[in-house]
C-alpha cells in the first residue's frame, strides 16, 4: 500500500457505478475532477475522513501507479473542496 508522508493525501480517482437496464453494473471514473481519499499523512492539519469525495487542483497532483491500480498524491494544500451528500 501506498502511504503518504506528512501533509499529503493519497487520492484515487472517484468512481460511479451505474447499472444498466439490463442489470449490468458499469464502472466509471465519471466526473474526472472528482478524487477519494485512501491514505492520510501524518501532519494534515484539518483530515479528512478516508472515502471522502474531494475536489483538486490536478495541476499539484503526482500520479502514482502501483500494482496496476492508479493512485495520486497531493499536498494538503491542493484540496479545494469536499464533497458532501
């Protein structure tokens, strides 16, 4: 697993499932601009909850891939909003 060191987020892209009339679940990365935490360094001053939907600037995001899955780091700074339902 990926850990992020001190004020950084490891984020994923979010994704949607949509089902289809037939019954076929679908999975997308939907809205692009839309990130989820999976990992929290340990010196984020505000943290948020890990699964939370949050907006980034992507230009300060790093793209990591490990394993075949995708993942980014950003600094606690790159954050511009939470997503809430």
């Amino acid at each position: 697993m990926l850990k992020a060191q001190a004020n950084r987020y490891v984020i994923k892209l979010h994704e949607q499932e949509t089902t289809t009339s037939s019954g076929i679940i679908v999975k997308s990365s939907g809205d692009t601009q839309l990130a989820t935490v999976v990992f929290i360094g340990d010196e984020v001053k505000k943290p948020l909850p890990l699964g939370a939907k949050i907006v980034v600037d992507w230009n300060l995001v790093l793209p990591v891939k490990l394993k075949n899955e995708q993942f980014f780091i950003v600094n606690e700074d790159g954050v511009l909003g939470v997503i809430e339902d």
